[in-house]
C-alpha cells in the first residue's frame, strides 16, 4: 500500500504543494497511492509527545511505501529520524523522500543513509535562511481556538465563510482569521475535499489506525502511549 504523508505545518512547503510534489513524483515513478494522512502535531513536540504520528507508524504494514516532501514531515532531529528509520526498515517499509528522489529501503546503503543524515544535521546547524528572533518558523504556540479547530476545518470544508463561523463561536473575526492563516487551515480544508470520507474522518478525530501486536511490539520504543 502507498501512503502520502503530509505535515502541517511543514517548516519548507504548506500541505497543498507538498501534495503537488508528491504526487507528480509518484506519477512519474508509477505509483498509485491508496491512502493520504495529515500530521497536525506542532514542530516542537518530540517524538514522545506526538501521539497521532505514533499512531501512524504503528499502523503501518510490512511492504507499505510511505510518500514525504522531506524529512521534516518526519522530524528534524537526528536521533528521532534514526529511531524512524529503524522502525520502518525492521518491518520492510519503504520510504521515498520525494523532494531529493532518496528512497530509504533495506535495499539502501548504510553510506548514503549516513550521508542523508549528516546532510539534515548540517542543514539544522547552519540554515540557509537567516534566523530572526522569536518563536522559530513552524513552531506555534497553544491558542484558545485549538479546543474547536476540527470544527473550524469542517466549516471551512463546506464553505462556510471566516465572518459566519466567528459570530457561530463568538470569536473575534481578525483573531480567528489570524489562526486560520498561521495554522493553513484553509489549505487543509482543501485538501481534505480531495479524500475519500474514510480518510477525513481519520483526520477530523485525529485518530491512529490499529494495526496488529506484532507491528506494535517492533516498535515499542518508538509508539508505545
């Protein structure tokens, strides 16, 4: 089964172009893909913090093909990116990381796996954009909307405009179109119009999928709750 991965918020690219590159790559390789997932957890959270996307690697099956931008729709951190990628590899999933035209497979050599990591942990220590004060690019603090934001994307979903869904919350309309903005969240409405209704309602409820004891136990380090 081919699965995309999308994160939101991605520090490079928003959700609707890392879909584009996704998909024209998987075109362009002759894949089918079956299944789309959102990852909505926040850029600082770690590993451990980031229930849904555990959830995610636990339901994943052997000889599954997961689809990324880059890597940071994984993590930006060096030791979580090896414990992903262990994960994945012991039970054979294959990764495309579509953006470099990199696949991490059991068939891959350790040397470039290495070289891939070293390349991510030069990027982290020297970025190429110039750094500003403040809370980093992807990083958001909590807001008061975050209770109603499955709400607020479903309404979005159907239309309904920023002005209405303020006055139906009692929010203010500058404060709540300022979360909307910063969150992308009317690229994610779009992009969930694209899925089949099984797919948003994993989405809306952020829920894991199950997967069997097996895939579970191999990686306990990772997604154990």
């Amino acid at each position: 089964m081919a699965i995309m991965l999308l994160k939101n918020k991605n520090c490079e690219e928003n959700i609707s172009t890392q879909q584009k590159h996704i998909l024209k790559y998987a075109l362009a390789n002759g894949f089918g893909i079956q299944a789309t997932e959102i990852d909505n957890s926040l850029g600082e959270k770690v590993l451990e913090e980031r229930k849904w996307f555990r959830g995610f690697l636990r339901s994943l099956k052997p000889n599954d093909t997961v689809l990324i931008y880059d890597l940071w729709s994984l993590t930006n951190k060096i030791d979580e990116l090896v414990k992903i990628f262990e994960c994945l590899l012991r039970r054979n999933i294959t990764l495309h990381i579509c953006n470099k035209r990199f696949i991490i497979s059991n068939q891959t050599p350790l040397f470039n796996v290495l070289e891939l990591l070293a390349k991510q942990r030069e990027s982290n220590l020297n970025p190429a954009k110039e750094i500003h004060a403040g809370r980093p690019k992807g990083r958001m603090s909590r807001s008061k909307f975050d209770n109603n934001r499955a709400q607020i994307v479903s309404m979005l979903e159907e239309g309904i405009s920023v002005n209405y869904i303020a006055k139906e919350f009692g929010f203010s309309r500058s404060s709540l179109k300022d979360y909307i903005n910063s969150r992308e969240l009317k690229e994610l409405a779009a992009i969930k119009k694209t899925l089949p209704k099984h797919d948003n309602k994993k989405i809306d409820k952020l829920t894991a999928r199950q997967s069997g004891e097996n895939s579970q136990k191999e990686c306990a380090l990772i997604v154990q709750i």
